[in-house]
C-alpha cells in the first residue's frame, strides 16, 4: 500500500488504501441484526420487564433466535428455540411478523424450514418443555402476522399463504383464525383470499377475494378485528383498504367476520390510490367498553399522517363507525408509518387511554415524540436516535423499541419517560436502559469512536424525464480514520450505495459495513433517487412508470454533485435562491464536461497515460467573424483580382509564358489571391492545441506529448505531434501547486525535475521549457497541461493516477505532504502548497453498489451513463424486466406494472429498452456479479445470463467481469462466511480492477 512518513501522528497515504481496524472478521464475529420485538400482552399484573427480541446471526449460518429476558438484560437472555430452530416466516418472501406472545404468556413462532415451515409454541417458564409444533404438517403453508385474542390463548389470527399451486399468481393468502385447544390447531379461514387464475380480485362490499391481507388484529376486547388488504398491481404503500368487523364465535367450528366495514378519510376522492397503514387499537379507559378507537395512517396530505375511528357494535351483525378524522390538528410533512416490506411493523403504540410515543421520519432521519389525546399535539423528543422501529409498550411511562444513532449501532433499549417534562423533553441517557445490542465493537473498545464516520444528508440537483429541474436527496459518509491522511488537494473516491425496493430510503443509521469503507478512506453516498420513502408521496411517486430512467439519473447527478465543486456549498441546494440554483447546474455541466475530457489509459509494464482533450469550443463567434471576414476576402481576391492585377501588364512578368487574357492566368491569379487571403486564419487554427499528454513510461522515465491541428466543429485534423522524456532519474516529485494567469489564481500539476544531480548546471535544455520554472536549488518546475490548463477537479484526477505510477519507480515516499526521502527519490525535493480539494469526491473515482432493484439501477447506470462510474458491484440484481415480470414471487409479481407503465405485452419497447441485458455492449467499466443460489425474489439466472453476454461480448473474466453463486443463500446474504467473501471480493475489485490502486 502506498505510504508516506507521518504527518504529526497520522500517515499520508492516499484515498482509498488506508489501513482499517473493521475487517470482515469482525464485521460477522461480534455483529447480528436484531428483527423483531416482543412484549406480553397488557394485562392486570403484567411484568413491564420481560421482553423478548428475535435476533439474526450470521456466525450460525443467518439462524433466527428467540431471545427472552425478564430484568430488561441480555445478561440473564435465553434462547426459546434452545438452538434449534429458525425463527422467520416466508409470507411474501421477506417475512416479518413471525412470532407473538399469547395471553397466557407462552410464545407462538415460525420455524423457518423449507421442508416445513411449522409453527410452534413455547413456554417461556425455565425448565418447561420444548416447544412443540402445533400447525398441521403441510409444506405448502405459510404462517405468519400473528394476532394474539388479548384474553383466550387459544385463539390467534394470522395470515395464511397457500402454495398449494407455486405459480405466483395462484399463490392464495387469507386470513385465518388459529385454534390452538385442537392438536393439531384448527385452522379456520376467516376471509378467503383471491385464487388467482382467471379469478378476478374482490371489490367492493365483500371483503373477500383480495390478493393480500395484512396486520390481522383484535380489539382489547376480542369483540373487533381489523386488517389491511389490497390487489394486484398495486403494492402497500401505493393503494390499500383499512377494514374492520365483528368476530362471531358462537359456533366454534366456524368462527366468521360479520358487519364487515371499510374505512374511508372523509374529503378524499373516489378511485384515487391512497393508502391505509399500521392499524393500531387503542388502550380502553375501561376495558369493558363496547367502543374501541382504532389508530391508523393515511396519506391523503401528501405524507402517512395519523388518524383514528372509534368503532362500536349496534348489535350482533351490525357496526356502528364515526367518522375517520386526524388525530392531529394539522397535517404534518413527516411520515407516521413506513413502506410494509415487512409483516408486523410498529412505528406508534398507545401507552395508554391519554398517550402515544411515535416516530415520524423527516427525510432519511427518525424522530421520536409524544401524542396527547387529550389536548392533540405532537411533542417532538430530543433524542440520539436516527432510526426507530418495532415500538412497544412496556408499561404506561417507558417502551420499548430498535433504535440506532449516527455513532452506535442499532440496539433494543428501553425508554423511560418519567421526567421528561422537566427536561423540556430531551431524553438523557439516564432514561435510556440498553437491552441489547447488535453489536459490541465500539461500546467494548474494539473500535474507537473516532473512526466513526457520521451521516450527513445531502441535496443536490438533478432533472425530472419531462426536463423540469428538481432536487433529490442522499446520505454522504465522508472518509475517517484518525490514523491516516490523503495528501492535500486529493478528493476520496466514492461508493453510491443503491438502497433496494426500489420503494425504499436509505437512513442515517451506523452501519459498520459502511465503516468498513469509509475508515479505508472511501466516501460513501447512499442515494434516495425519486422514488424513494420519507419525502412524501409526491417525491415516492417520480418513480412511477419511469424506474430505470428516474433511479439511474439521480444517481449519476449525485455523482456529478459530488464531483464538483458545488458539492464544498455547505448550503442545502433547495434553499439557494432561483439564479443561484442555475449557477450550481451551469457549474456541475461545466465541470462535468471539463472531467469527461480527461481520459486515463493503461500502458504494458505498469504504465499510464493521462491524455487531456480541449474543451473550448472548436468554432466562436471571433472565428466565425474573422473566418467570415477572411472568405470575403478571399472571394474578392478570387473575382476582383484578376481583372486588377492583369490589366497591369507591368505586374505580371514577361517571363511567365502565360496569355495575361487567359482564363488559365485569371484563375491563377485569383486562386493565388484566395489562398494569400485565408492564410493566416488558417494558420492560427492550424496551430490549436488539441490535446496534451502524460505518459508514464516504467523504466523510462515520463512522456510529455503535444497534439495540434485544425480543430472543426465535429472532428480535429491533427497537424503535428511534439513529445519530449523526462528521464526516470531525473524526476523529484509530483504535486499540485497554484500560480497565477493574467488576473486569476489557477491550480496546476507539476513534476519537480533535477537539474545539477544528473547533468551539469546548465545544461538541461532537454527538461527547458517555456513553462519550466527555477524551483529550489537543483531543480525545475515543470509544469503538465501548460497549454490547456485545467480546472483544479481535472488536476486531481490526473494526479490520482499518475502518483501511484510514478511513485513505482522506486520511491520510499510518496505525496504531497510531509517530509521527503532522501535527494534524487520521487518525493524528496519540493513541497505541495496545501491545495484544498476541488470537490467532495474525486470525478475519476465514482463506484457504484446495490442489491435487488439496486443491483438494476447499477447495472443500468453501467449501460446507460457507461463513463459516469468506474466500475460496480451488483448483488443479485434485475438485468432482464422481462424475467422478473414472468418469474418474481406473488408479493412483488405485479409490481414492475406501475413502476414501467404496464405489461410487457402492452409496453414491450420500454421493456427491452430499460433492461440492462440488452445493452451488455455498452458497459465499458468492470462488473462485479454476486447472487445467491436459492433467491426466489431475484432467480439466478437473471446474473447468468448477464455473464452470457459479456462473454459474448468479449469481456474477460477476473477483469472485466466476474461473477459469484453462493450456495444455500437466497434474497441477501445471511451465511458469516459469505458475507465475509462478498464483502472482501467487493473491495479487491474496487482497487484492482476499478481503481487499480495496490492493496
């Protein structure tokens, strides 16, 4: 790895090759992720200390654990499972809602076992016995979304996915009550689900027949049951239905739903999508009362605000509703619940008649706060918290919840709100108690804090498909290492973390996989394109019918943002005024354009060659008035001449054999006259810089290359070529200066060249140059580019890749900060002035990473932008739209309809046109394939035949592509030793074949 001498007590060293603490042992050793998290059911006498949490860990293969605590301590947790089984549910693929305490205080969960997939109950007592399965064995079924009674622990609703008939459209779910004082449990269907087919979805009154039903859940009385459902195509965060209905058990053996009733936002218009989301029942002041108030969220305003119905029975088969009214007196832009990839989310839970706690997002970032009932407003809590989830109620003054920080990983806390008020509601970490966290290595001293990268949200500028400016968002973590230093002037390359979905967000939360690269001196940028959760609907919305056109091009403005020098405004873009925000587009084209000239080549042996085109325009208004001027000339010259010249007899000598009358002479003449004319515009753009060069030559020494010629608007005729060697022994040092040009300070590269230790004083009219200056004694400065001279961004980029090149010529040292070696090695003689980087991010160094929908927009910004991004990863990413559309599971079968715009029969040109797989030619930067082999969401032919075509196409393998299948994984990586392999390959493909910096 390249390295300096220390700078105080940090090493210069560049970007991107830093030492880290964080390897990928650590990262699956002492880290797990925590899912879900369970409380018993509030009952008289109840513990407000038990808890239980289902908890992922890689080191046992991604098992699912049941943890249970009664001191709120993982110090006393037991595993319910004992070890043996997996505690995840398979319903919709991703799962969620897999296990649940009943009212007796025994634990219902799934058994995540393909052969299988049981449900099970446990005793939570201390030497009881095993759990013991208690669904009917049928592989086919899938259980999960449990919905306890609140007082028979022998009734609970769930959700019921039939793969009776695997083929995603026939795939049934239905909601079902579990009678579990049978043995087996009978399962009762409450609302039958759509058998697909030719079967259309249920509409209207009958609550039956839809495609899918979530959040099946009982009143505090067990009187009321509420769901949500929807059809195809929509998705549950585009279009659902908020219903509820009695329970009638008067006949055991065929409990059913009756009164059933739709709840609708009152002033929100027929057939428009809308959403209904995170029923929650309120705690009853008396439990005995018929009435229950039911909280939800809609998102008639724009965002998922709160809302409430109180429902009541007028009898045996009738519902009485009030009105659905917000909860709220004003409408909020903040988020009150989040997109339902996953079953049994709770971002808000009642602490009682009076309370809610909540978390609302804002962008990428969660907030917690306080509803009072009684006089409605939201109490915002100051908290170190960025993400919360999974809320629960522990008793009437704490919960708890997931919650992480900017600098801690997510972690299962408590939260106690005695005091608060007091405090002016800024929870202290004496109201926190930690439970248990996903991981140790900073709390434990493993890892200092101080290398911690925080997040930092970002605006920049980008441009809606119909050419409308707009703004997009994304999460920047800077590098951080405090044992290193890049030398100065050098910008970090930079990760564009693609977040799945694609409706989805990025957050502000720590994540050590993000450390690991950022503490080797990546920025890491996580974009939430148009499209993405936590903005509102509208910005969600962007992505309708356009995702491969929306996702991709935020992405590549990002990359354009950070590689500018608009991206050092500290300001946000949005609240730059109308001209202002027109400078920063004009500013980021400029800059773009001036990168796109500059163009690195690799040469035999370890070389390189930076070669830097002209960006002034071929033709100005100068020359299209001296060039007009000249051609008027020159027709005079052609048609007037003649007549002029050869009336004179005496000017044209006698010794020309010529008939002065001649129509030969007369074009002589006046083709002689035209040439004279356009001569001296010709030779001054003749004489044009078209590009410069540098070339690194190992063993040699460094190439220094002009090219001039005729430049034309569409083309440049090259009219000579000059080159000079700078000897290899005769080179000192390679940094970035500044100087002056008329009235301007520009920024420039420069080598240092010896003068006096290789040749004589004064004789060194081989280095001499009209730009070389008298540095310090025995040496010259020679500038690089001198004719075209760069912006500072150009500058950098052609220093990042010409230092490591140079500095393999033997050099101890390398950089432009620090101490020198010693007189005669690269390094030794001048230093850099101390040159603030042109940009957030180096233009030449832009990466780009993401999984599932992620993995689409990498491949097709790899397609689409082919020189935006120097190379990518793709996890189990959609190359064909096509493929997905014939083969994805039921939960996301229907999707792609409203994200493109319709059925590949009906839009087949934007279906061909938008898949990646159709334009593998394109790609010009390496490709990285990593897929899992048992992936149902996203198949593994999808990487295949990606890896087809660029064979095809000629890409080599371990070069231009490569391509990884890991056994037994499926829709993300779960296994340690897989998560390590992928992550190791991913940066050894970033510096060898992306970057092709040394390890």
């Amino acid at each position: 790895m390249p390295m300096v001498e220390s700078k105080g007590s940090r090493t210069v060293a560049p970007y991107g090759t830093w030492s880290s603490p964080i390897s990928t042992d650590l990262l699956v050793q002492k880290n797990l992720a925590l899912s879900e998290v369970l409380v018993p059911i509030p009952a008289e006498g109840s513990s407000e200390t038990e808890i239980l949490w289902i908890e992922n860990r890689p080191s046992e293969g991604g098992r699912a654990a049941l943890m249970r605590s009664e001191t709120l301590s993982s110090s006393d947790a037991v595993d319910l499972t004992r070890g043996n089984h997996n505690v995840r549910t398979a319903v919709h693929e991703y799962g969620g809602g897999s296990a649940a305490f009943l009212a007796d205080g025994s634990v219902l969960f799934n058994d995540y076992n393909p052969n299988t997939f049981d449900v099970l109950r446990a005793s939570t007592q201390p030497d009881a016995e095993p759990p013991k399965v208690v669904t009917p064995a049928n592989k086919l079924h899938r259980f999960g979304d449990f919905g306890p009674h609140p007082t028979d622990s022998n009734l609970v609703l769930a959700i019921l996915e039939d793969h009776s008939n695997d083929t995603p459209s026939k795939v049934v779910n239905s909601v079902v009550l579990l009678d579990l004082s049978a043995s087996p449990a009978n399962v009762r269907v409450l609302l039958h689900g759509n058998p697909g087919g030719d079967a259309k979805p249920g509409s209207g009154a009958n609550p039956n027949a839809r495609d899918f039903y979530t959040y099946p859940r009982f009143s505090p009385n067990g009187k009321y049951v509420c769901w949500v459902s929807w059809n195809h195509p929509s998705m549950p965060w585009w279009d659902t239905e908020l219903w509820v209905a009695q329970l009638d058990s008067s006949d055991a053996s065929s409990p059913k739903l009756v009164s059933p009733a739709s709840l609708r936002v009152s002033g929100t218009r027929a057939n428009t999508q809308e959403v209904y989301q995170a029923p929650t029942w309120a705690i009853p002041a008396n439990p005995e009362d018929d009435a229950s108030r039911l909280f939800f969220t809609n998102d008639s305003t724009g965002y998922l605000n709160l809302y409430s119905v109180t429902v009541s029975s007028v009898s045996s088969k009738a519902l009485k509703l009030t009105p659905a009214a917000p909860v709220l007196p004003e409408p909020l832009p903040n988020d009150f619940s989040g997109p339902c990839w996953t079953l049994n989310n709770s971002t808000y839970v009642p602490l009682g008649p009076d309370m809610l706690v909540v978390s609302y997002t804002t962008g990428a970032r969660d907030s917690l706060g306080l509803v009072n009932l009684r006089r409605p407003r939201l109490i915002p809590l100051s908290s170190p918290f960025v993400s919360c989830s999974q809320l629960r109620r522990l008793s009437s003054t704490s919960f708890a919840l997931l919650a992480s920080q900017v600098d801690q990983p997510t972690a299962l806390v408590k939260v106690d709100l005695r005091g608060l008020a007091s405090s002016n509601y800024v929870v202290q970490p004496s109201n926190i108690t930690l439970i248990k966290q996903s991981s140790t290595l900073i709390s434990d001293g493993t890892l200092d804090r101080s290398i911690i990268s925080a997040a930092k949200e970002i605006e920049f500028p980008t441009t809606l498909p119909d050419g409308k400016p707009a703004v997009a968002h994304a999460i920047i973590f800077p590098p951080t290492n405090p044992d290193f230093v890049a030398p100065s002037g050098t910008a970090p390359p930079c990760i564009f973390t693609i977040h799945g979905g694609p409706t989805s967000s990025a957050g502000m939360t720590l994540s050590l996989q993000t450390q690991f690269w950022t503490s080797r001196g990546f920025m890491v940028c996580a974009v939430n394109y148009g499209g993405s959760t936590g903005y509102g609907r509208e910005y969600m919305e962007r992505l309708t019918g356009q995702w491969g056109v929306v996702d991709v091009n935020d992405c590549v403005a990002a990359a354009q943002f950070l590689g500018s020098s608009a991206s050092l405004d500290p300001r946000p873009f949005s609240s730059l005024s109308v001209e202002e925000q027109a400078k920063v587009r004009h500013l980021i084209q400029r800059e773009t354009k001036d990168n796109g000239a500059l163009q690195d080549e690799k040469l035999p042996g370890g070389g390189v060659k930076v070669t830097l085109r002209s960006t002034e325009p071929s033709w100005t208004w100068t020359d299209a008035l001296v060039g007009g001027a000249s051609v008027a000339l020159a027709f005079a010259a052609a048609t007037r001449l003649p007549g002029l010249l050869l009336d004179q007899r005496h000017c044209i000598s006698n010794t020309f054999s010529l008939d002065r009358t001649s129509d030969v002479a007369r074009s002589a003449v006046g083709a002689t006259g035209a040439a004279v004319a356009l001569l001296p515009f010709v030779l001054s753009k003749a004489g044009s810089v078209i590009s410069e060069a540098v070339s690194v030559l190992p063993g040699l020494g460094v190439q220094l290359t002009t090219t001039r010629g005729l430049r034309f608007p569409t083309k440049c005729l090259k009219l000579t070529q000059s080159n000079r060697l700078i000897p290899r022994d005769r080179i000192l040092d390679l940094y970035v200066a500044e100087g002056f040009k008329l009235f301007s300070v520009i920024d420039y590269l420069a080598l240092a060249v010896s003068v006096g230790i290789h040749t004589p004083a004064g004789k060194i009219s081989d280095v001499e140059h009209a730009n070389a200056d008298t540095g310090s004694k025995g040496a010259t400065i020679e500038r690089l580019f001198p004719n075209l001279v760069p912006r500072l961004s150009a500058v950098q980029r052609a220093y990042r890749t010409l230092y490591p090149a140079l500095q393999d010529f033997g050099a101890d040292s390398t950089g432009v900060e620090g101490k020198r070696g010693e007189s005669g090695s690269f390094g030794s003689t001048l230093s850099s002035s101390s040159t603030q980087a042109a940009s957030l991010a180096d233009p030449s160094s832009m990466l780009i990473s993401g999984g599932s929908s992620g993995g689409f927009t990498v491949l097709c910004a790899l397609c689409f932008h082919p020189t935006v991004f120097g190379g990518g990863v793709s996890r189990y990413g959609i190359s064909s739209l096509v493929s997905l559309a014939a083969e994805s599971h039921k939960f996301e079968n229907r999707y792609p309809l409203q994200l493109i715009g319709g059925t590949p029969e009906s839009v087949p040109d934007i279906y061909h046109d938008r898949s990646p797989i159709n334009f593998v030619s394109d790609i010009e930067k390496p490709i990285l394939l990593l897929q899992g082999s048992d992936d149902k969401i996203v198949p593994p032919n999808q990487a295949e035949e990606m890896v087809r075509q660029l064979e095809h196409k000629g890409a080599k393998k371990e070069k231009d592509f490569d391509y990884v299948l890991y056994p037994g994984e499926g829709h993300g990586f779960r296994q340690a030793k897989n998560i390590q392999d992928s992550i190791e390959k991913e940066l050894a493909w970033y510096l060898e074949n992306c970057l092709h910096l040394k390890k």
